[in-house]
C-alpha cells in the first residue's frame, strides 16, 4: 500500500445516530470519491442502497464495547488511513461511542465532521421498524446519551463542520449534495492534485443516490420487496393455529428480516410473545411429561431429550414446511435442501445444568443454516442462570498462539462453566473448517429463555458462535430445532 503525505490527507468523519440519514450521507462521498472503506459492508434490505461502512472499523467498534483495550487498534486505524489516503472517510453510529476516547489521535491531522441532523422521534422510529423487538426507553435513553457524546466532541474539538438535516437532504438532494461537495473539495478547481474535483457523472450519481422514499413518512417495507402472494403466512390455518398474527403478516416479517440482516455479525431475530398462549400452554403440559436421555454425551453441555414426532401436538408445525419457510424468511436464510429436512429435540435442563460451551452449529458434518430455538420457561429470571450468548471472532493483524488460549474444553469436564458470567472477551479453541483453532471472542448479546420467546439464528452469512450459562437451581424446558 502506497504512503501519502499524511499533512495532506483529509478524514471526514460521518456522526449520527441509527436513522438519522448516515448511511445516506456516506453513499454520497462514497460516490464523489472518498474512500469510506477498504471493504465496505455489503447492502441489506434495512438498507439496499448500502452502508458504506468499513467492515473492519464496525467490527473494531463493536469489540471496543466490550474491551477497552481495542482503543489502541481504531487508533492505529484512524492513524494509518491518514497515511495511506489523500481523501477518506468513516462512517458507523457506534463511533459516537468512542468519539471521545479517541479524539486525541486525530490532534496534528487533518479532518472534518458531517453531522446528520433529524428529529429523535423520526431516528427513534427508524430504529424500531429495524429492530421491532427493542425496548423502546432503553433505546431512547442510549440517543440521547449518543446525541450528547456527539455534541460534547464538538464543542470540545471545535472541528470543521458541517450540518446535514436528513429531510433537507431528501426534499432537495441536490442542493445538498453541492453544500457536500464545498465543504470536501473546497474551491473549483481543488488545490490538492490528489483530491480532484468530482467529475460531473458522479456529481449525478450521488444526487441519484438520494431516494425520497428514505425518509420518515415510508416504512422500510416500502423499500423492498413483499412478502408473494403465495408466501401470505397469514392465510396458512397451521401457522395461524400456532403464531401470534403480528409475526405473519408481511409489514411485520420484512421488518425482521431487514433487522437481522442489519446486525453486523451473527444475524439472528429474537422474538417475544410469538406463540399463542392457549396452544403453547397446551403443547408444555405434554412437553414436561416426555421421557428424556442423556443428551450430547462427551461435549461439556448438561441436556436431556426426548425426538419430536409428527403426530403428536407440535409435530404438525415441527415438520411443516411454511413453518420453515417462515423461519427463513425471518433471518433471510436460503435453505440447502428447502424439501422439509429438519431436525427436532425435546429438550429438559435439570436444575444444575452446569451450560454449554461456545460453539457453532455449523461444522464439516453438518449442513445446517438455521437454528429455532423456543423457550418454554414462565416467569424465568437472569438470575436463574441458563443465559443464551452470542459471540463474534475478534478481528486480530496476527494470529492468535495456542499458548494465548485462557479456556479449554478439556479443564472443565464435568464443572460449571461459571466463567461465561464473567468475561465479555475471551481465548478459546473454535471448531472451524480445517480443524480446532484458536480464536479470541468478545460477547455480542445475552438473551434470557424467558416463556414464548423464539430465536432464529442464521449459520449461513457467520458461524454464530454461542453459549450457555450454567442454571441457578431451575429445571427448564425447550424445544431446539434446526433446518438443513
């Protein structure tokens, strides 16, 4: 990679909440020439258009949540895009978590913000047709804290700047995209030989980029595609037996869809009160009543099971095939077989189920994609223990020694696995292809099995690797179901 003169180099910072317009505004400098990543994160439903995020500072970002000391690696990658590019930019809501802490290694370079202004209510609903299953006031709560850590960096830094409202920009994109292009560029021509003028195409093209259906008065639905006729899950008698009518219909699918698509790593729903309560409570009485054996023999995971059949009560949904197709549909996983294939466990936890360790459904023998799981636990608590956590592979410049591993499968045979409840980041071997590897994780999210709760998980797009905590003297119930 070739050296610039890094005097000359010119960062534009992009600061603003989820659904404040960022990922717009990023198009746009995308399409006028500056270089928002070396590899972008792809497009999704919540935003077709794209991201224009670098795959490698949002995975920097949400690591730095759980460990601080990844503040020395955005560091050095905010310091080496001034060496390396004349003109480039960053973008990712998550930076207004750290703005502050790594302000002082942009101090000597040269740099510029664009804030995306609109209204929190707007950004708020925005948030909520993405993630439908977020809680509302802890979501406004961590705005607004955001909205204030973009503000203390402004008035503490003083930075050149430049305010960009989300409802200007979609009445008049090209105004806009002009004020844009003033702020980047300067005068006419640019004085920098490296930072040329957009040419007049792709001027076009980042006003073009501008759709007005973005704005607050369409829903994400609108953006892409419905849900086919002959996909109406609503009308199927079995799913209508079985699901809450919120979760059939088809405003409500693609805005799952377009939330799991949007998580950056595992991409996975979950979803509360999804069954109908009549039926569920029907189908637990008989679930609690099964015969179960021992259950993965020789792994360090205490279950018990008993085979779902297809003519009992939960069979005629366990193997239908809308069923799977709608599980699918949440995560926008593409099923291999798509003929029905499943697999099926009962499941029951004694009360000292000492958990699981992390791991992945997906491996060399298995062909799975997609994993169901429903708890059947009433009045469940977190501190009753059996927390279901996800996991994402650290992004590491070097690999990972074995003799760095800190947690090892062979030291915790027949123990409680206690220490999940204590690290947000940790070493441990990982079955990949190839082999058992050496892998450094931090903790994604923790969700607890609480009664009519269902989560998706997709192994297609990322292995989804994940755990659980030991039980804190409670006997629970599941039903874990997988599609091929």
């Amino acid at each position: 990679m070739s050296h610039v003169d890094a005097s000359n180099s010119l960062g534009i910072i992009v600061l603003g909440t989820y659904g404040s317009g960022s990922s717009a505004i990023a198009g746009i400098l995308h399409h006028l020439g500056v270089m928002m990543g070396e590899k972008l994160v792809p497009a999704t439903e919540a935003n077709p258009k794209g991201h224009f995020e670098d795959a490698q500072f949002r995975r920097l970002l949400y690591q730095y949540r759980n460990d601080r000391s990844v503040l020395t690696h955005i560091e050095r990658f905010i310091i080496n895009r001034f060496i390396h590019y004349p003109l480039w930019g960053i973008k990712e809501p998550e930076t207004l978590e750290a703005i502050l802490d790594f302000a002082p290694a942009l101090e000597g370079y040269h740099y510029k913000v664009i804030q995306c202004v609109r209204a929190p209510s707007a950004c708020l609903r925005s948030f909520k047709r993405k993630w439908p299953g977020s809680d509302e006031n802890k979501t406004r709560t961590h705005f607004e804290w955001l909205l204030r850590q973009s503000d203390e960096f402004i008035d503490t830094h003083s930075p050149d700047l430049l305010k960009i409202d989300f409802d200007e920009l979609t009445d008049d994109p090209k105004t806009q995209v002009e004020s844009i292009i003033a702020f980047v560029f300067g005068q006419r021509p640019s004085i920098f030989e490296d930072r040329p003028w957009p040419s007049d195409n792709a001027i076009q093209t980042a006003i073009d980029s501008i759709d007005p259906q973005l704005n607050h008065s369409h829903s994400i639905s609108a953006a892409i595609s419905p849900v086919k006729a002959a996909e109406r899950y609503d009308q199927d008698p079995i799913l209508k037996k079985w699901v809450t009518p919120y979760y059939l219909e088809p405003d409500t699918i693609q805005e799952i869809k377009a939330s799991s698509q949007a998580k950056p790593f595992a991409k996975y729903a979950c979803l509360d009160n999804f069954f109908n309560e009549a039926i569920l409570d029907e189908y637990i009485e008989q679930h609690c009543h099964l015969e179960f054996s021992p259950d993965d023999k020789g792994l360090p995971y205490d279950s018990k099971w008993a085979p779902a059949r297809r003519g009992s009560l939960g069979g005629e949904l366990f193997y239908h095939p809308s069923w799977h197709r709608l599980l699918a549909e949440y995560t926008d996983t593409k099923l291999v077989v798509g003929n029905g294939e499943t697999s099926v466990k009962l499941r029951a936890h004694d009360p000292d189920s000492k958990g699981f360790w992390i791991h992945t459904d997906r491996t060399n023998r298995k062909s799975v994609v997609l994993a169901a799981l429903t708890y059947l636990n009433k009045h469940w608590k977190e501190s009753d223990g059996a927390i279901l956590q996800l996991w994402a592979e650290a992004a590491r410049t070097e690999p990972l020694s074995a003799d760095a591993v800190e947690f090892r499968w062979k030291d915790y045979k027949d123990e409680r696995l206690d220490f999940l409840n204590e690290h947000r980041t940790l070493t441990t071997h990982l079955v990949k292809q190839g082999g058992v590897k050496p892998a450094e994780l931090f903790l994604l999210d923790q969700i607890t099995p609480e009664y009519n709760r269902l989560v998706v998980t997709d192994f297609v797009r990322d292995p989804a690797y994940h755990s659980i905590t030991p039980s804190n003297g409670r006997s629970r119930y599941a039903i874990v179901q997988w599609l091929l």
